[in-house]
C-alpha cells in the first residue's frame, strides 16, 4: 500500500498533522496518499481514535501546498474541523503508505452520517455490464450507510455490522486498492460475497421466501405487489418504511387505517427530481436540499393536479417528497414506476422498527409483503425532514442523513456533559471540549418503546465518542420522563435549564454567539420559571442566564393536556378572556356542529375560575384562532390546527389584525384579544379563511417585531433570535424576519437544529457548559 513518488525531492522537513472532524470512512486516507503522491511527499496516513495522523517529508514548498489543500480539497463527505501541525525528525525516504488504524486512545473521531448513492455507484447499479448490476447495496468510500452501522471506533469495518461479511477476492483487491474509490471502503460488498435480499409474507402463517433466489427477482416482486395495491414493509438503511402507491385513495386509507394514523401526513418517494416535480413546486434551493447527500424529506407545495391520493396529506397544501437514497430504494422506486408512500415502520406513536424479528411482529398486521436483507442495522434512524425558509433550509426533524454529525460547541465545556432534552420531538446530546453530539429524532418518550430507544441510544453514544457525563443537563418539568431519567443518574451533577433558555441557548450556540441578544421563543408549552405553562415569550439572555422581559398575555388552559387535543376550548378561553364582563361566552356558529352547547359552557365557566391552569403559549393561540375558522375543533396529531391555519394562508391578502402591546406591567404583553374577535366577526361575516388565516400571521408578526425593537432598545440590543416550534411555520418566520429587518435588527433563526424542541438538547448542553466556565 505504499506509493513512491517519480520525482525525486529534498527531504529537507518533516511535519506531524492531526487532522480531526468527519474524516473516517469518507474516502480521506486515499486522498491523502494521492496528494501526497502528487507532490512528491513521503510519509504516512493512518486512522485512529482521533481522526486522522499523518506525517509528510519532503521540501518545505511542498509541504506548505500539502497543508493549504488539505481541506478544501477533501472529498465530498470528509468535513476537516481542524489541522494541528508539529515538526518531526526527518527519516530515511519510503515512499508514501497507508498504515494500519491505531486502535489505542479515547476516541475522538466524529462518525459520518449516512449518505446516499453517489453518481458513480448510480452507474454502476444501472449498467447491465458491470458485476454490481441491480445490486442493492452497492456503495463506496463517497456513499452508503456509516452511523447505522457503527458499533465503535475507529470506524474500520470489524467495528460496524459489516463484519459478518467476509470480502471476497476481487471486493478485497478493491478495498485494498489506494487507487480505487473503494480503499477501504467498510460496507464494500458484492452480489458474491455481501447481503442479500428475501421476500416475505406478511402474514404470520404464510411466512414463506416468495422469490427466485435471485435478488432482483425480490425487488421486482415487491414492485409489481406495490403496483398492485400491496402494502410492503421495506428494510432501510436506518429501519423499515412501510410503502405503498400514493397515487391510490383506497390503499393510501387502508395504510391509515392499519398504521393507526388518521391524519399526518405520508412521506413520499419519488424515483427521480423530474417526478419529484410533478408532485410539487421545486425553487432552486429545494431542488438542492432534495439531490444533496443527505436526502431528507423536503416539504414543498403540492402542484395543482399532482397524481397524489387526497389521502396522503389531508387538510395541508403541501406534499413531504425525498428522491431515493439507497440503491434498493432506486431499484424499487424505478421498477414501481409510480410515486410511492414512504413512512416510517410504526403504529401510530411507536418508535421505527429496525430489527427484522421486531418488524415481522410489530407491523405484521399492516404490511402485506415484507422486503427484507441480513445486514444488520445497529442503530434506527428516521428520514429527516426539512422546508425552505426565508430562502434557505430551515430543519424540522434532524434525523438520517444529518445525525450524528458533531457541532460545536461555543466556548466549550470543561467538563463532560449530557443532556437530555424535552419529551416530545425527543432528542438527547452529549458533549466533552469544544464538540456536541446530538442524537437523530427519538420522538415521544411517553411510548415505552421510544423511551428504551432513548436510554440505549445514550449508552450508545458514550459509547461511540467516549463521553463519560460528569454533569446531565435537562428541563425543569419535573413530569418528564426525560427530566427523572437525568434525575436518576448517579453518576453525574444534575443541572436544571428552562425550556424556552435552552431554545434560545440552541440558537445562540449553533451560530458561535456568546453575547447577550433578544429572543423570541413560540412553542406550544414548557414549564416556566414560575411553574405555569410557558409558550409566547420575549426573553433577553445569553448561554449562561436569560430574563423574561415579555410574553403573550397568559388566558386559562381549560382541561390542560385536553385543551392541547381539543383546540375549540381554546377557542372558548380565548374568547372569555376578549370579553370577561360579559360572562360565558356564546358558541360561535363555526364550532356548533362540533361542540355540544352543554360542554361548551362547562368549560367557558372552567376558563373563568382559577381551577384551570394559565399559559402564554403561543401554540394553544394558533389553536384557538384555527378552530374559530372552523378548521379544527380535535387535533390527530400535535401542531395540526396550526399546521392546517397556515396552510390556508392567502399570499395577496395584505390585510392585518391589531396585536396589541401592552405595557402597563413589568412585562411586555402582546394581547391578542381584539385579533380573535376580528377574526371570529370575519368567519361570521363570511371572509374566507385564508384572508382570516393571512391578517392573524402578519398581524402577529408585527406586533413581535415592534415588541422586539421596543426591547432591544431599551437593552441597547442589536440582534434578536426566533426559535421555538411556532416558527416552523414558514409564512409567521418570514414576515417576522422581514419586519425585524424593517425595523433595522440583526437575526438568527436555528439553521442545523430544528427550531423545535429537536434542539432543546443542544441548548441546555450550551447552558451547562456556560455555567461551568463560569463558575
């Protein structure tokens, strides 16, 4: 494995690099030996626990350019975060070789995410000439699964799943190979020596193989079933999808009905971008996100007359497309010859299954036929989910693809942390030095599945980089299970961290800010630093501390967790509290054929007396205004009303309601009382929604804007932060940022995490690690 350059040199230095970041398994060694090559360097590369060693010999010129294009000519996975350098003796001339991975040492080394098929093993699963012809799980140094696989590092192939596959001589030839894009390529594989494909009845007692021993023959099986109207359970790279044609009414409601899911939305795969774009309107920066290597799931407007079953996607203007990121998702979106259903393998609230046993029981009442191979996945990982804000991506579920891709962490941390997250969109992060690492989408961890899924993915991660916490950082909702699983940690100091402080925390770290800024954090609810329900809040902070400067005006929460699932009694609430000297409030004729007058009363008085909880949240106020409009008096899933109020938005309407500011008290309050009696006198008065729907968002979003500017001037503040789950909605965070901009403001808006309580992790770990540093 050794190369000796052709020109001879002088060998008048010898420089040690350590090179850290996403630098193993992505094809860095080989790019090395080339470069090296070229400039006529001896030396070596090797990997170890902590990235990347290499030493080079050679002129002083030459070294200089070594060092200068290290990084930005590295190959597309590779991510070079930093090159220390250090001077060696100089030794007698080898040549230039690719050493043997160094096992000792803490690891350090960040895992790559997995990464779809790249253009050359395209070519090859479609070139009928080539030994890997229609083979589903080709791959190389540039692409295929990496942290799905992984059991530890360094990331060398005894250490993922792979290692049940013994490389046959012409996949070894090529894996041994420093000129070929398969040099040391972990998953290399081939029909002759790598994983295989079975079909699968999904019934239990007709369990038998329903294919020739061919691989092809499975996926064209399972294609034709697809086509047919079948229900197919997929094995993935990080866990099963359960597919179906999207373009069929009838099979898209029994998937519903069989999934227990009646109204969130389904995922769709489309073969390629020309059929993505029959199925929605794509800009350039879409069409970006849905062809890079990371393939998520990418949220645009449907096209009028898209071949889409109203069943994918009831109530939503938009469609949630990836282009296929697995050579068996090629094969399998190109035989079908249709969009297909692509969701994740779950009944409604459980984890992804990604162990076969655990699939074939779990979803053997949904799926028809199941497509199955040996290789192991060592870790579940759902599809991530992205939508383009304000012309750039913004992340709602940061999943595969992306995780676990390391982040920096401002400032560091000085000792080792854990944190733990929220409940719901649960993610969890750990943390040593400058580097975060924080986990795919977990989910609702009220789900007894999802919560092991949590507690082993935590162990997993310490695992894989050697974090062991000497502090867990997590909310202050003592009821969370996130929170009594920090709680129960011995081994560690817990820290307690605000909900809304760690979405703003999030926020700041991600761009490297320290300072103090503005925030604005809308989300449905988190427990407040006076024990109510948080949700609309107006905060100025830094990583370390925050003050609550402004909130929404708080109203009851009549029925609590019921009000959540049953917007109309916000509606009520909201209502009560626009006119309280009138007493209950009479039932709008928009909620009469859903509501009993009877329960409508008894909960007007609940949201009169001091029985029922307060909250600012600024979810529950998208959730009364929806179901005022007649949209959604019942909630499926979380977020729908504001989800469905949104997606009725009319972009010509140039109309707003009155947000109020209030500042009679110590705290700002956007009173939003006369913005729902305009919007309920409209309904009323026969305004169409989408006016109603469009005059509540830019209203709101002026009212946030004047308030931020009111506050930062008296803070002598310049920036202010949005974060929070409301500001997933594209049409509020757009005209909120182009009001603040108005308003002469700097922003930032989460771009690596979600603005949603995916990144509440991340934050509470900058808290912690700020208030470490800080004594």
């Amino acid at each position: 494995m050794s190369a000796r350059a052709a020109v001879p040199r002088e060998r008048s230095r010898r420089v040690r690099a350590r090179v850290q970041g996403t630098v193993q398994g992505v094809g860095f060694r080989p790019y090395v030996h080339r470069l090296a090559g070229e400039l006529a360097l001896d030396g070596f590369v090797r990997n170890d626990s902590g990235g990347v060693l290499i030493e080079v010999q050679g002129s002083a010129e030459a070294i200089s350019q070594f060092l200068a294009r290290l990084g930005p000519e590295a190959p597309p996975l590779a991510r070079v975060e930093r090159v220390q350098t250090g001077p060696r003796r100089p030794l007698p001339a080898r040549g230039f070789a690719i050493l043997a991975s160094a096992p000792a040492g803490r690891p350090d080394a960040p895992v790559a995410p997995d990464a779809a098929t790249c253009a050359d093993c395209l070519r090859e699963l479609w070139d009928p000439g080539d030994r890997r012809h229609r083979y589903p799980f080709i791959n190389c140094t540039n692409c295929g699964p990496r942290f799905s696989i992984v059991r530890g590092v360094p990331y060398d192939r005894p250490l993922t799943t792979m290692a049940a596959f013994a490389m046959c001589e012409r996949c070894r030839a090529e894996y041994e190979d420093p000129a070929d894009r398969r040099f040391h390529a972990q998953p290399n594989a081939c029909p002759e020596c790598g994983p295989t494909l079975r079909l699968l009845a999904g019934v239990p007692s007709e369990r038998t193989e329903q294919h020739a021993p061919r691989q092809v023959d499975a996926v064209a099986r399972a294609a034709a079933a697809l086509r047919e109207g079948a229900i197919v359970a997929v094995k993935g790279i990080g866990g099963f999808h359960l597919a179906c044609r999207s373009d069929a009414e009838q099979v898209v409601a029994t998937l519903r009905s069989r999934k227990r899911r009646e109204q969130r939305p389904f995922a769709l795969m489309a073969r390629d971008l020309g059929a993505a774009e029959e199925l929605v309107d794509l800009g350039a920066a879409e069409r970006e996100l849905m062809l890079a290597p990371e393939r998520p799931i990418v949220l645009a407007r449907a096209r009028a007359g898209a071949p889409v079953a109203p069943a994918v996607a009831p109530g939503v203007p938009e469609l949630g497309v990836m282009l296929p990121y697995s050579p068996l998702h090629h094969l399998l979106a190109a035989e079908a010859g249709v969009a297909l259903v692509m969701t994740s393998g779950n009944s409604a609230g459980e984890p992804i299954a990604y162990r076969d046993e655990d699939a074939l029981q779990r979803l053997g009442e949904i799926a028809d036929l199941f497509l199955l191979h040996d290789r192991q996945i060592q870790t579940r990982t759902d599809d991530s989910v992205v939508r383009v804000l304000a012309g750039a991506a913004s992340m709602l579920r940061r999943s595969r693809g992306y995780a676990p891709a390391s982040i920096a962490l401002a400032g560091g941390t000085p000792r080792q942390l854990l944190a733990c997250g929220a409940e719901l969109k649960s993610t969890f992060c750990v943390a040593r030095g400058e580097r975060a690492w924080v986990s795919q989408h977990v989910g609702d961890l009220r789900e007894l599945g999802t919560l092991s899924s949590f507690v082993e993915g935590i162990e997993h991660f310490q695992r894989l980089f050697a974090v062991r916490p000497e502090v867990v950082a997590h909310d202050l909702h003592p009821d969370y299970l996130s929170t009594r699983y920090a709680l129960e940690r011995v081994d560690a100091q817990p820290c307690a961290v605000q909900h809304h402080h760690a979405h703003l925390a999030a926020c700041l770290a991600e761009h490297g800010r320290r300072e103090p800024v503005l925030a604005a954090v809308f989300d449905g609810s988190g427990y407040g630093a006076d024990g109510s329900v948080w949700g609309g809040e107006l905060l100025s902070g830094d990583l370390r501390d925050f003050e609550r400067v402004g909130r929404l005006r708080p109203v009851r929460l009549p029925g609590a967790d019921m009000a959540v699932r049953e917007p109309w009694r916000m509606a009520c609430a909201w209502l009560a509290a626009a006119d309280p000297a009138a007493g209950v409030p009479a039932l709008p004729d928009t909620l009469r054929e859903s509501v009993a007058a009877e329960r409508w009363q008894a909960v007007a008085r609940l949201a009169a007396s001091e029985l029922a909880p307060i909250t600012s949240s600024m979810g529950r106020l998208f959730d009364a205004v929806s179901a005022l409009c007649g949209l959604r008096p019942r909630i499926t899933y979380e977020g729908q009303a504001a989800i469905e109020l949104e997606g009725t938005v009319d972009s010509r309407e140039r109309g707003a309601y009155e947000i109020a500011i209030d500042r009679s008290a110590d705290l700002l309050e956007l009173d939003p009382r006369e913005a729902v009696r305009q919007a309920l006198a409209d309904r009323l008065a026969g305004v169409p929604v989408g006016s109603i729907a469009a005059r509540f968002h830019t209203g709101l979003a002026r009212a946030t804007a004047l308030a931020c500017a009111l506050l930062a001037g008296e803070r002598g503040l310049d920036t202010v932060a949005l974060s929070g789950g409301v500001f997933h909605n594209r049409v509020l965070a757009e005209r909120t940022l182009a009001e603040l901009a108005a308003a002469g403001l700097r922003t930032l808006v989460p771009e690596r995490l979600p603005a949603g309580d995916g990144a509440i992790s991340y934050g509470q770990a900058a808290v912690a690690a700020a208030r470490l540093r800080e004594g």
